[in-house]
C-alpha cells in the first residue's frame, strides 16, 4: 500500500472532518476522499463511518489505525536523511579585505588628511 495512502487514513482517523484533515495535508476534498475509497477498497473493509453529521471509526477501522501509524512510523525510520557529519569546512584567512587602520598615517584613496 502507498505510503501517502496511510497518511492520508491517519490523518483523516485522527481529526475525524474531512475538511479539516484535507487543509492539514494540502489536499483537495475530493483527493483526500478518493484516498480513503481506494484504502478501504485495498483493507476489503469499511473504515470510517462517513453515514452521519459526523465521521467516527469502525472497529475494523480502529485496528487498522493502529497499523497504519506503526507503519508509517517503520517507513519514517527507515527513509530518515543520514546524519550530517561533525565538523564543517575549514576556512583559512586568506587576507582579504581591509587593512587595519593605524594612527598617524593617511587614509586610503585619499590624497591629503585633514588636520
């Protein structure tokens, strides 16, 4: 199953609104219920009551909620960036730039210092 499918079921499981789950995730309404069709249509169950005013889960739904997060949590595990390394890259002075400023002699580009 597709990874961005369990999101997509948790996230909608966790808020119980479609709404609210599809401006979490930066999705359409109309994706975000074709994501929950085609999980329930691959789980061979129904998930989510969608019948009522307001959206509650199954029992199948309830266990299946359950794997999705433990799944996801292996996929996160194993796809996580490695490391960066200790250190960094060494940077050297090279003597760019300005030369201190000393008393007494003129400043530079100029012709005569004022007294």
């Amino acid at each position: 199953m597709d990874i961005s499918l369990l999101r997509h079921y948790v996230t909608v499981a966790t808020e119980l609104d479609l709404a609210k789950a599809a401006s979490a995730l930066g999705v359409s309404h109309a994706t975000l219920s074709g994501s929950l069709n085609q999980v329930e249509a691959l789980v061979g169950a129904h998930l989510i009551n969608r019948a009522t005013s307001t959206m509650s889960l199954t029992p199948a739904g309830e266990m299946f909620l359950a794997t999705a997060v433990a799944e996801i949590a292996a996929y996160d595990a194993a796809n996580k960036p490695p490391a960066p390394k200790a250190g960094g890259k060494a940077k050297a002075n090279k003597g760019k730039g300005r030369a201190p400023r000393v008393k007494g002699e003129p400043l530079p580009y100029k012709k005569r210092q004022s007294r």
